[in-house]
C-alpha cells in the first residue's frame, strides 16, 4: 500500500513547470534563497492539501470495509478525471516560444523577479494538488492503518511529490556550476517535450485507477 502511495506521489511529481521555475530560480542573482523559498511554498502547499484530503476522507469513513463501493468508486472516478486531464494536455501542445514576445502568463511574470514573496507564493501556486496528488492520499486515506503509519505516508507523498524542487536545489548546493549547466540542457529538452511527460504521468495513473475502481465496484477485488 505505501509503495502504491508513494508511485502516485512520483507521477505527480511529474510536473515540467515545476522544473522548469526552479531552473529559473537558480539561475537568478539570489539563487539559494530563491530556490528556498520556493521549497517552502511547495511544501506548505503539499502539506496542507495532504492533511486536507486525508481529513477529508476519513471523515466520510472511506476505510470502513462497509464503504467498499464507495472507496472503488472514489478510485474510478479519479481515474477517468485523470484520463480526460492528459487528453486534454495531448492535445493542446505548447506553442514555440516568441523571442520578440515576452511571456506574459502569470507564473512567468511572478517568477520573472525572484522576490522572496513571489518565490515563495510560486511554490503554492505551482503545488496546487493535482489528481495524481489526491490518488497518491486516498491509498493510504481508505486503508485501515494507524496514526503513526498515517503520518509516515503522507510525509512520504509531500517529500515525493516536491522532489523536484529540493533534489535540484540539494545538487545545486553541491555542485552549482555543473547543475545550472545540466538543468540549462534539460529544460530545452523539457519545454520541447513536457507536456508528453506529464500526459503521460496522467495517463499511467488514470489506468491504474480506472482499472483498480472496475475491478472492485464489480467484486473482483
């Protein structure tokens, strides 16, 4: 169950626009506490979502073998929602960029000056949990465990979800040169290609889900 938790954390993870600001935020005239903040903000976020939805689940009693039904519902619906998000994402490609055109989206203009509130209000904006997110929480939301193991899991699903943020900053404190230069050449390769990660991610889970919810509404599992 907590390898499951933590493989939906990985897949919401996934997120190119979360790589690609802290690339920005290391590459800024304050990069470490940039790249701080914008940790912090992250963390908030996944924190609060997390113990949000963990709450939330368990206070409609999801667990309870008597909501079977329910729960492998709850599992279905998620996964289709998750499924019309990535056909969604395949088919609006990113457009190439205009070099006479400056961005004018409204993460790009709150990451265009690292302030330390708009890097930190970038770590809450780009953490809004996504479905993969709420799937990773409802593993362990509709499993019979207790606080301490709750605890765990979901210090787990916040560590995972944010670590693209930290592991790049940790490198970074490690190796500065040689990761803004690594993270330069992946971003190109990302901008080009992120929107194919990220559908891709959403449609993993999407057929877990949707495949675990069927198999339990029709009493298979």
């Amino acid at each position: 169950m907590l390898a499951q938790a933590a493989g939906f954390a990985v897949l919401a993870a996934l997120s190119p626009t979360a790589l690609l600001v802290v690339a920005l935020f290391l590459g800024s005239a304050s990069p470490r506490r940039a790249a701080l903040l914008y940790l912090a903000g992250a963390l908030v976020m996944s924190t609060t979502m997390a113990v949000v939805a963990m709450v939330v689940l368990r206070a409609g009693h999801f667990e309870l073998p008597s909501h079977h039904q329910t729960r492998y519902g709850l599992r279905l619906g998620l996964g289709l929602l998750s499924l019309v998000i990535a056909a969604v994402v395949v088919r609006r490609k990113p457009k190439p960029p205009d070099p006479d055109k400056p961005q004018r989206g409204f993460i790009s203009r709150l990451v265009a000056s690292p302030a330390p509130v708009s890097a930190f209000a970038a770590g809450i904006l780009i953490f809004t949990p996504s479905v993969t997110f709420i799937a990773a929480v409802q593993v362990v939301a509709t499993a019979q465990t207790s606080l301490a193991f709750d605890i765990l899991a979901l210090a787990l699903i916040v560590v995972l979800d944010v670590m693209f943020v930290w592991l790049p900053f940790v490198c970074y404190l490690v190796a500065p040169d040689a990761t803004t230069r690594r993270l330069r050449r992946f971003n190109a390769w990302l901008r080009a290609r992120g929107h194919l990660l990220l559908a891709g991610g959403l449609i993993l889970a999407g057929l877990l889900l949707t495949l675990d919810g069927a198999l339990g509404l029709t009493g298979v599992v």
